[in-house]
C-alpha cells in the first residue's frame, strides 16, 4: 500500500478537496482507503513524524524496486 498525506479542510457541505499534485499521483479508478486525523497533534505524534522522517530520509530510489513486490 502505498501511502500520501496531505492538509485540508472540510467545506461547509462536507466535502474533502485533494490537492492536485496529490491526485495527480493517484492512479484513476484506483480504490483508496481514507483516514482523518483533526485536533491539536500530541507529543507521540510528534515523535512519530519524526521517525518517519529519518527513515525516510534514508530511502534511495534504487529502493524502489521493493515496491514491484506488492504488485
């Protein structure tokens, strides 16, 4: 599962709007799976952006390749 995330608010008639270099990542007709977070972040959150971050920083797109493996 590949993953993206991104701020936004919800309009008045409850709508999401996705940026448009998020969408244009997606491939179309493809299912996502939506998660919402709303409220002031906590430290553990923090943390974990954190981690993500280093581990992310570490990815060469040699690495890629792994990502064929779900397919």
């Amino acid at each position: 599962m590949k993953t993206l995330e991104f701020k936004g608010s919800v309009t008045a008639n409850g709508q999401i709007r996705v940026p448009s270099q998020i969408a244009e990542q997606i491939p179309k007709g493809e299912t996502v799976q939506i998660v919402l977070a709303w409220g002031s972040p906590n430290v553990e959150d923090a943390w974990k952006a954190l981690g993500r971050q280093g581990f992310e920083a570490a990815y060469a797109s040699e690495d890629s390749v792994y990502e064929l493996l779900d397919q």
